[in-house]
C-alpha cells in the first residue's frame, strides 16, 4: 500500500532540536521487547548525541500503576508505553497528548489508521486524535507441550482441544501425581498478577454471554453469566483435578514457566516462540515439541482469545521541544519492522503493512494460530478504572481458587469493590 515503508525514511531526517535535551521513557519488562526497544532508543541516541534518554522498565503489571503514581508526585516520564486497556484511564484524565500523525510519517489520520490493527487502533485513536503509537498487537494461545502429549496417546493434530470441556478432559488425562503433589499439571491457568487474571477470565466471559459493565456502568461480572465463566475458569482445578493454582514457578517476567520447565502441559499465553524457549529449555526448541492453538470456547463457534496491544505515549505535562523529539524517535523505533520481528518474534505488529511477507516471518512455528489470534480476539473492557477491576477479579480468583470461596459471594465483592471505584471517579 501507499504507506509501506512511509515510517522508514525517518533515519534519513535530522533530529528536531540540536539543542541538548534530556528525556525520560519507561517501559515494561519482558525478555524479548524491552531490550529491543533499549538498543533502539539507544541507537537513536547515538545519531543525535545531543539527546540523552533515561530509560526505566517495571515489571508488566506495575508499569500502568508506576504511571499514575508518577503523575500524582510530578515525576511521570516524558514518554512511555502503555497497554491499550489502560488508554481509557489515561484519556479520562487528560493526562496524554495528541500526537501529530505526520510527524510519524501519515499523510492523515485515515493513512495512520488504515496502517494498524483496526479494533486495535480504535482504542488509540479519540475524537479524530491519535494519542498512542502501535508498537505490538497480539493474541493469546493455549501453548502445549506435543511430547507429553504424545506420552498419554493424544495426537497433537486430532486431539486439539476446541472447547473448555475438552480442554479439561485432555488436562485431566496429560496431569500426573504422586500421591497429592503435583508432578506435572494437565493445564495451568496465571496466578501471579491482576493483569493476567483479568486477560484469560475476559473471552470465557463473553462467551457465556457476560459483560464486565451494563450500559450504565455498573460492573456486571457477578451475573448467572459471571458466575458460570468463573465456574469454567474453577473447573481445571475443581472438576478436573488438572492444576494445583498454589504450585507455580511464574514470574512477571517468565509468567509461562511451569510450561518452559514442563511442570505444566499447557499453558495460556502470549505467542511464545524460541527466543523464550531456547534459553530456559534448550531440548523444547531444539526437537520442537511445542504448538500453539487458538483457545478454546464454550463452543466451538466460539473460540477466541483475549488481543491486547501496546502503544507508546506522550505525557500531557511534557515541553512542545520533548514533544517533538519524542514523535522523530517513536518514528525511528519502529522504523526498521524486520529488525523489530528478528528480535521479539513471535510477538505480532501493530503495523498491517512492512512485515507479513518477509519468510522470516511467513516460516515462523505456528503463524497460522498466532495470526489467528490476533485477528479474531476480543479486547479487554475500555474503562477508565482498568487497574481497580483487574485487582478485584484477582483478589475474587485467589478466594475461589486459593481459598475454596463461594464463586457469587467472591464476585459480588469484586463488583462492589469496582462500582465503588467508578463512583470516586465519577466524583472527581
């Protein structure tokens, strides 16, 4: 299309000030992007020595709270990314700038939009404004192990498992005990971070025919809809006797690594590839006894995952100068797609031109389900209180699944808990 390559011609443009300036840009740490995203800014840096970045990074599901802690004290960065589910939160609040589409390369804002995910960049665009720039736009997978798999007499190809009944009675037969303990988990749900909580419980949700709001705003997750998505959610463990939710080796950094270890046979995640198996264990990506599908659903018509994306943003307080140099590096990121995908793949763009054709990318392990993911997702609710409602479902998932709580009884708590939230925003 026209605006193939329309972001790449940055590296030939000088840099808007010469002036020395310093900036600050925070991040979230994962294994792949966030050294990526260093050596960019770093190279940058090094083209236009008279700017200088300070360049932080916090754990996945502290970086939005880390943001709204620093607008409170006055020491928010200059520039940071975000998660596209907490863009309604910074929005809301007037706390990001527009960003002039041309100075990251589009002719117009129909050029910018016609270049990225469409549901996706929806939620960076805001009464005819873009406010965030897309970096990575992707969808969960159930990643399994095809070894262990084969171990029990399941054929990877056959046997994939396409609605949650399956998925439990496949988990049931892949789990091994000895005696109470666990030596392997059939399937293995997060337990570790609000986010991940809020992101698997999402499509069950949906698919039993839930919401997370009413079209009042009332939180609705504790509903006969909520109740049975959260039953589903309960069953690997209560009905199946597939995962202990106590027994995890996850990090905020490596949250998929019972899988990695093959403590767990399969795990809901992000596209995995080898870049983050190779390191942890060498014998999976070597022998390539690993696939992902798409997840599963409460029927098979309704398979399909939670998609999320990251956007990079420009804080409201920042000087017009900062504003400036912070669009020419956002451009210069992700000016080079190739070199973006050789290093965090099989993490999806946001960009629908520059990269789907390269056979780096086409020859990728399991691109079919990756694309598919992404593609057929649905996202996380667009609301402005996204940090309090993903810490109320997860404190409602570790009562039900920590503590054997009453499933309604811990989703009236949660919801209570989000309606009050909503209320002191709308206070003011």
């Amino acid at each position: 299309t026209a605006v193939i390559g329309v972001p790449a011609l940055v590296a030939a443009q000088g840099a808007p000030t010469r002036a020395p300036m310093k900036l600050s840009f925070w991040t979230w740490e994962n294994p792949q992007q966030r050294p990526w995203l260093k050596k960019r800014i770093d190279q940058y840096t090094q083209q236009h020595p008279n700017i200088s970045v300070e360049f932080q990074y916090f754990a996945f599901s502290d970086l939005g709270k880390k943001v709204s802690v620093g607008y409170a004290t006055g020491t928010a960065p200059d520039g940071y990314t975000t998660g596209d589910w907490l863009m309604p939160t910074w929005l809301t609040r007037k706390l990001i700038v527009p960003l002039d589409v041309q100075q990251l390369g589009y002719p117009s804002l129909d050029a910018f939009r016609d270049d990225h995910a469409p549901a996706f960049v929806a939620g960076a665009i805001h009464e005819g404004k873009a406010y965030g720039y897309p970096l990575w736009f992707y969808g969960i997978c159930n990643h399994v192990n095809t070894k262990q798999f084969k171990e029990v007499g399941l054929d990877p190809v056959r046997d994939e498992p396409r609605t949650w009944e399956q998925l439990g009675e496949i988990a049931r037969r892949l789990t091994i005990k000895d005696g109470n303990k666990f030596t392997r988990q059939g399937f293995k749900w997060a337990m570790h971070a609000s986010q991940w909580t809020a992101f698997q419980f999402n499509p069950i949700l949906l698919q039993a025919g839930g919401q997370w709001f009413d079209k009042d705003g009332k939180c609705t997750v504790n509903n006969e809809a909520g109740v049975r998505a959260m039953a589903i959610r309960a069953s690997m463990a209560r009905r199946y006797g597939a995962e202990d939710p106590a027994d995890s080796l996850a990090t905020a950094p490596v949250p998929w690594m019972d899988w990695l270890k093959e403590r767990a046979a399969m795990f809901s995640a992000p596209p995995i590839g080898p870049q983050a198996i190779k390191p942890i264990n060498p014998a999976m990506d070597a022998e390539g006894y690993y696939k992902a599908y798409v997840m599963p659903g409460v029927t098979e018509d309704k398979r399909y995952s939670t998609c999320y994306g990251f956007n990079c943003v420009i804080n409201v307080h920042a000087s017009k100068e900062k504003q400036d140099v912070l669009h020419h590096m956002y451009r210069f990121i992700m000016s080079d797609l190739l070199d973006c995908w050789k290093a965090t793949a099989p993490l999806t763009l946001a960009r629908r031109s520059g990269w789907t054709d390269y056979p780096e990318v086409k020859n990728t392990p399991n691109i079919q389900a990756i694309l598919r993911a992404k593609d057929t997702g649905v996202f996380l609710p667009r609301t402005p209180v996204w940090s309090e409602l993903a810490d109320a479902m997860h404190r409602a998932v570790q009562k039900i699944m920590l503590a054997n709580g009453d499933i309604k009884t811990a989703l009236n708590e949660a919801a209570a808990e989000v309606d009050r939230a909503t209320a002191e925003l709308r206070k003011g």
